[in-house]
C-alpha cells in the first residue's frame, strides 16, 4: 500500500508557472486599459479588476490544475504569486482591504484543494479528467448568469437562483468578495469544503482498495 507521501520530489513546471503569471498579468492590463470584455460592460472596468482577475484565477488555476498542482511545491509557488495580483486588483478597484485579503485567501485554499484531488488521483489520465472536471463546475455557473444578464438585461433574476456554493468556486469567490452580509460570505466556503471531503472520501476508498490485497494474502497465510 502506498504511504501518504507530500511528493517532495516533485519539481514545479517553469513553463506552467509562466503561463499562470502570464494570464493574471494579462488580466490586470485588461482592466487598466478599460477594454471592454462584453456589450453591456461598464466603461470603468478597472473597478471589476477583482472580479476579472479571480476568474481568471479560479478558471485557470482549474484548467492547469494537472500541472500547476501536481506537487506541493509548485502549488505554494501558484499561491504566492497569487497574492500580488490579488492586491494590485484591489488597488486598482479601489477595494476594502477585508476584500482583498478574502480574495486571496480563497484563491490560495482552491489551490490547494487542487493539489489534493490531483495527489488523490491514481494516475496521469485522472489529474487530465479531474482538471476537465473543476474546470466545468467553475467555469458552468458564471457562463449560465453572464448569458442571463447579457442577452436579457431586462429580465430580473429568478428568486429560485442557486446559491454561490452551490454554482462553483468562481461564483462564490465574487460573492465573497462583493457581499457585505456575513452568513453569505462564510457560506461561500462551503464548496471548497466539499470538494476537500470528497477528495478525501476518494483518497479513502482508494487505500481501501489498494489494502485488500494485501489483507487478503496475509488472511491465506
């Protein structure tokens, strides 16, 4: 049976670690420049310069997961160069600082979540599907209000939506820092506490999986 191991012998992907500076960097020149993303987008885009680079983040941490959080290593280096876009966006939109660091705080626990269904994963095939799969649920929830707000302005919101949690870690990272009401900031935790157990359930039937054997020949000895 495999021992818990932090993979200490992993080494962090340089051209993977470029790539995650790459994109925050774009996103923070887009909303200095006040380039407009979409039709109804308002013309002082640098005050969504959190919104616009935590998805950025969330998304993208997500889509590289395979390998910017393949070992501890590299997924401390992903976190700690987080924090400065994190509070140039928050300069940049004139933010509360209680915001900012809510920010950065969740973007640095969704890392590392990442890196624990990645180290949960028993192969290569599995960190490419569990990518594609955090990917999805991050990327669905936002796509889904964005094509509700964008093609029906008009149209108010339904009082059935689903709740932050619920929609992904994107969803509940612009809450967390966009809302002012307690309850709902802690209830946007909920989904990265989620999805740690059930990474920590999988890792569990996997042990038990890889145990059997093992218990089952010592039993016939």
């Amino acid at each position: 049976m495999a021992a818990f191991d932090l993979d200490t012998t992993s080494r962090p992907s340089s051209l993977c670690i470029f790539g995650w500076l790459t994109i925050q960097t774009g996103a923070l020149v887009l909303s200095a420049l006040r380039v407009r993303l979409w039709e109804h987008a308002p013309v002082a885009m640098e005050f969504l310069a959190m919104e616009t680079l935590l998805v950025v983040q969330i998304i993208g941490a997500a889509l590289l997961s395979p390998r910017l959080a393949d070992g501890w290593r590299s997924t401390a280096i992903a976190g700690a160069g987080a924090w400065p876009f994190v509070i140039l966006a928050g300069m940049l939109a004139a933010a509360p600082l209680g915001s900012i660091l809510e920010a950065g705080a969740f973007v640095s626990v969704w890392l590392g979540v990442l890196w624990f269904g990645q180290y949960c994963c028993g192969n290569e095939r599995q960190k490419w599907v569990l990518g594609a799969l955090a990917t999805t649920w991050a990327a669905a929830g936002p796509i889904l209000v964005f094509i509700h707000a964008e093609y029906r302005p008009d149209t108010p919101q339904p009082p059935t939506a689903i709740p932050p949690a619920v929609s992904g870690p994107l969803m509940s990272a612009i809450t967390l820092v966009s809302s002012t009401n307690s309850a709902e900031k802690w209830g946007c935790w909920v989904c990265l506490v989620a999805a740690a157990l059930a990474g920590g359930v999988i890792f569990a039937v996997q042990q038990i999986i890889l145990l059997r054997p093992f218990t089952n020949h010592q039993t016939s000895r």
